[in-house]
C-alpha cells in the first residue's frame, strides 16, 4: 500500500494534480484525496483550483462540472463508467419536449445531469443549494425541475412554489432508504438524531429530524449536542463521519445504500489514470459554454441552506 501512496505522490507532484473526491467514494480514496467533500463544495473547489490536471473521484456529471468550469485544465475520471443513474433518466431532447409543455419555462436542473441537459437549462442547484435557488427565481414564467421528483417535490413542500417536477429518482435512496428501516432503528436507539438526504422519498423525509445535502450532515454531526445518528444517505459518508466524530455513533438506515457506480473508483485506476493520463473529460465547446452559465448562475446565489 505504502508503494502504491508513493507513486501516487510522486505522479501528483510531477503533473501538478489535485484529487477532488466525493463524501460517498471508498475509504481508500477518502485517504488519497486532497479535498472531501458534497457536490457544491466540489463545484466551489473546482473554479478555485491551481493545478494543471485535477483527477475527480466521483460520478462522471461530477467531472464533467470540473472540466466545463475548467477549460484549460485536464480532468480525469479514473472509471469512465462511473454513471450517475438519475442523471441518464433525462436527455436533452426529452427536456426540450419537457419544456413545451410549459409557459415560458424557467429550468432548474439538479447538477446530477449531463452538460447537454444543463446547457438547456437556466440554473443548477445541488442538494444543499435546490430552496435558496428556487426562491430565487424571479419573473411570470413556469418553473421547471429536473430530473429528481424527490428534491422536487421536497423543494416544493419547503418553498411553497409550485413547480413542473421531471420523475427521476436515485435508485440507492429511492428503493433501499425506507421508512420501515428508521421506525425499526428508531425502537433500539429512540434518541438519536435522523438525518436524511432530500433524494430520499417524502415518507422518509418526513420520519427525518434534519433534512440535509451530505456536507450539511458533516457539518451538523460535529456541532450537534447529540451522540447518536440514523443517517439516511449513501453509506460511504459513514467513513468521514466516524473519523471526524470518534465519540459519536452512526446507524445507516439500510446496509444495502451504496451507489455502486461510486464505488467504482479505486485507488489503483486513479494512480493508472494519472500515470497514463487517460479518462480525461471532454465537452464539446458549444455545449461547455451554455452548460457553464446555469452553474456559475448557482455559484453566485447565496448558498445558506
Ligand atoms: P450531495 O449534493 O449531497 O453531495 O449529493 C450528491 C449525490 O449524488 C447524492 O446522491
Ligand atoms: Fe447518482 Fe444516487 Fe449515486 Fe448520487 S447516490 S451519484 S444520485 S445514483
């Protein structure tokens, strides 16, 4: 392991490489990256980089958000299958169909789309931004959310603003974060602090103290008078949680949350792809340049969530 580390720093130095790793990738990349952190923090971090490659350790809209606000530098993804489910349940052409069915529609896209579906869109928003963008919004137009009905409609409930919500889901929150599992943890540890990611389904929502994007649990568990916490999102957040928080306990809803897509990455592929510098991203240019303004629209509202 220890070679493995050092060829891994050496090839960093040599490229001049960051690595930017999401909350939910394996413990043996949480270890090896320079930055931890959800999907906002990643975009922030992305414009803010001074590197010449940055290798993204996360889901393929992942690094593709890094390369689209980065041109001029290479982003690599060491797994070019690492797909984000949610993400493929719209395309551009059924966004556009989407559209006319709306009066002057206004798109906010979940930054879990492809750049062809953020270049048709007019802002992004991640888990930990959706309200503060929604409210945002002004002008008579309809507004449009794409592509988790969850967010959606969480954001809906929240706001108060009515809006045309595309049906996509996570399939790892949607189909194994059930309400059942949290009543039955709820029996063994009824004191604990339940803190539930907005792509899970309203009846889980609804059993939740907290409803919050990862980098607000990580946030929240370390200020918290609490000890105990039922965490309802993709287990690989279970990794940074127990490190940063060594006198508190964590019950994950199901063992069965992982985002295998995720977990793809390991730390083996991202030494090969650096020393090979393959997987890089690319986007086409006109494609980079309208996707580009949604989310630097994102960035600049305030974030407070
Ligand atoms: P975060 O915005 O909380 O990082 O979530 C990203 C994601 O893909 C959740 O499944
Ligand atoms: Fe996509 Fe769900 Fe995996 Fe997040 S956890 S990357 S939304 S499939």
């Amino acid at each position: 392991m220890n070679e493995i580390i050092e060829e891994l720093n050496r090839l960093k130095k040599e490229k001049n490489a960051v690595i930017l790793a999401h909350v939910y990738q394996l413990p043996e990349i949480h270890d090896i990256a320079d930055f931890v952190g959800d999907s906002l923090d990643l975009s922030r971090k992305a414009v803010q980089i001074e590197a010449d490659v940055i290798v993204f350790c996360g889901v393929y809209f992942m690094a593709e958000i890094a390369s689209i606000l980065n041109p001029e530098k290479k982003v690599l993804i060491p797994d070019m299958d690492a797909d984000c489910p949610m993400a493929d349940m719209i395309t551009a052409e059924k966004l556009k169909e989407f559209k006319s069915r709306y009066r002057n529609p206004v798109v906010v896209a979940y930054v879990n789309t492809s750049a062809a579906v953020k270049a048709e869109s007019d802002i992004c928003c991640t888990s930990s931004n959706a309200i503060n963008v929604v409210r945002s919004i002004e002008g008579a137009g309809d507004i449009i959310f794409v592509p988790d009905r969850n967010l959606g409609s969480y954001v809906q409930r929240v706001s108060g603003v009515e809006m045309g919500v595309w049906s996509g889901f996570c399939p790892t929150h949607n189909n194994f974060i059930l309400p059942e599992y949290i009543l039955e943890i709820k029996k063994e540890h009824p004191c604990a602090e339940v803190l539930v990611h907005p792509e899970c389904r309203p009846q889980v929502i609804s059993l939740a103290d907290r409803v919050m994007s990862t980098g607000a649990m990580c946030k929240h568990v370390k200020k918290s008078a609490a000890k105990d916490f039922i965490i309802g999102t993709e287990n690989g957040i279970l990794y940074k949680l127990k490190k940063d928080n060594p006198g508190k306990n964590f019950y994950p809803v199901s063992n069965l949350a992982i985002c295998p897509n995720m977990k793809k990455i390991t730390l083996a592929k991202v030494v090969d792809a650096l020393a090979n510098m393959k997987s890089l991203i690319s986007v086409a240019e006109d494609i980079r340049e309208r996707a580009s303004h949604p989310i630097l629209k994102m960035l600049k509202i305030n974030m407070q969530n």
